[in-house]
C-alpha cells in the first residue's frame, strides 16, 4: 500500500510554499491586522470626543468615564491595571498628564490619544504574534469538519471557552474561531482531536493529537497512556519565510521526541507535520523525515490538495 504521503507529495519540492502562497498569506495576515484594530481605533476615536471636553490637561484626572483609557495611555496594559491599587492607578495618570498632556498645550487632547494608541498597538501586536497559529487551527478545523459532513458523519466539538464538549449545531457558521476540540468515529471506533496538548509520555507540548477515546472518556490519566495516542502533529501557520526554520525546529525537536518516547513503550502513534512557511532546505529535511519513518505524512497549509488529502487521511485512522 502507498504511504500515505505519497498520495499528495511527489517529492520534497512539492512541499514548498510558492512565491503566491507567500503574497496570498501576507495579505489575509493584513487584512485580519486591520479588522482587529478596528476595536482600538473605535475606541481612540470615542476617547478623542470626550477628552475634548476637559478644557485643561489637568481636568481628566477626575473624568471616570475616561478612567480606563487614561490608564492605557499611561502605557499601563490590561494585565498590570488588574494588580494596581487605585492610588497606584492616579499616580501613573498624574505622571502621564504632568509628564506628557500638559506640555504638548493645546494638542493636549491629541497626545493622549497618539499614547493610547501606542500602548494599544502594543497590545495588537502580541496578539499578530500568534495569529498564524491561530488561523492555521481554524483553516485545518473547517476542512476537518468539511471532510465529515461530505461523508454524512456527525461530530461533537469542544468550546475553548467553556470546555464544554457539544453536539454540531445547525449553523456552523464561525465554530472554528472559539473550537478546541472535535470528535467523530471511523466505524464504531470513537475518535477525538485535541489541540494544544502536552504529552506526558514524551514530556512535549504537541500542537495537535487523535485519541482513540471518546471525549467523555478524556481525562488526565488517559493523556498520561502512551496507547491512547493515536496520532500526533506539529500545526506552524506562521507565513514568514523568515521564521519558517524556527518554526520547524521546534516541530522537528518535538516530532524527534514523541518518535523516540513512544519508541521505548513499544508503541508507534501516526506523527505528520503541517507547515505555511516551507523554504527549501526545510522541505528537503521533511522530506527525509518523511522517509525515515520519523513522520508519517506532511503537508503545506496553504495548497488544498495537499490539506485535504491529509485530512482524508487524518479521519480515517
């Protein structure tokens, strides 16, 4: 029987992401940058109407309505106001109006805005950070789902929220941005995809798994059994060729390690790679992994063929 990457890959080349991959990621990564900043430049805007009020920098250490943002202007993020006292809190504002509003004059309503935006793009930023990631888990999510409702399967599905597993609902529309789970089977056979585990068994955080359980049968001593893994993968949506060798050399050192752990309690769960960001020197390594058996079977995010044939795969084990 063809090994099961065969079926997509024809080479290592194959496994390279082509200049208009590249141009198509960069794009989507701007346009969802812009669709998150809205909240911000929202906000900056509202800010700016009620700070003209005040006639005086001096009068906004009293305005309430304007408390919070007067904080983020301060460049005091969301996490470090949840630890300040409030006279900590009116310090850091005094120190921003004294330091900064009130020498700018008149434009003292513009500063305060620039700031709060400054701090805001900070706060942007960390999460642009992970959003490759995160949009690779919810593109690999969709054709997952896409794969089971062709083939009439029903599914269940995990809310990273609430961490409550539910049945599929009748409108799907968005499940993959807030999902961190899903479950189906393959005969009678219950089968579960978890993302984001740590495998005691190899002592590495594993960006996505199978187990041959149902998700009510889940718990910390299933995660802890070598033979409840059925299969194991490293997810790196990252579309920067800058960042793409990184990127595989934390998944080759966590797919090395998961090869060699199972290794030594005789078992053998199905390991693959999937990757945005594949140059060439890094698809020829895959490509030897491929053969070698470390992996099993690897596919580039962004061809859909490729997508779709390891997912195939992947709901079939």
């Amino acid at each position: 029987m063809k090994e099961p990457f065969r079926q997509h890959l024809e080479s290592a080349s194959s496994l390279e992401t082509t200049r208009e991959a590249y141009r198509a990621g960069f794009i989507t990564l701007a346009l969802e940058k812009n669709h998150r900043a809205t909240p911000f430049v929202e906000r900056a805007r509202a800010l700016k109407a009620a700070a003209s009020r005040a006639k005086t920098a001096a009068e906004l250490l009293d305005r309430e309505d304007i408390h919070s943002a007067l904080l983020t202007a301060a460049g005091v993020s969301d996490k470090a106001s949840s630890h300040l006292e409030a006279a900590d809190k009116r310090e850091a504002i005094t120190g921003l109006i004294r330091n900064f509003l009130e020498p700018a004059g008149a434009a003292f309503v513009e500063e305060l805005v620039y700031r709060f935006l400054l701090t805001r793009g900070d706060t942007l930023g960390g999460s642009m950070r992970n959003l490759g990631g995160a949009l690779a888990q919810q593109k690999l999510t969709r054709t997952v789902i896409a794969h089971l409702k062709n083939g009439g399967k029903t599914y269940r599905w995990l809310h990273a929220g609430t961490g409550k597993w539910s049945n599929a609902p009748n409108d799907e529309t968005g499940i993959e941005i807030h999902l961190r789970g899903l479950s189906w089977q393959v005969g009678n056979k219950p089968r579960t995809l978890h993302y984001n585990v740590t495998v005691a068994v190899s002592r590495s955080h594993v960006d996505l798994c199978v187990l041959n359980c149902a998700p009510d049968a889940l718990d910390q001593q299933m995660l802890k059994s070598p033979a409840s893994f059925l299969a194991l993968g490293e997810l790196k949506g990252g579309i920067d060729p800058n960042g793409a060798d990184e990127h595989w050399k934390t998944a080759r050192t966590a797919l090395s390690r998961i090869h060699e752990a199972f290794a030594r309690n005789q078992v053998r769960p199905h390991t693959f790679f999937i990757g945005a960001a594949i140059e060439p020197k890094m698809a020829r390594e895959i490509w030897s992994f491929l053969e070698s058996g470390i992996i099993e079977n690897a596919a580039n995010l962004t061809n859909e063929t490729q997508i779709a044939s390891l997912t195939r795969w992947l709901c079939s084990l």
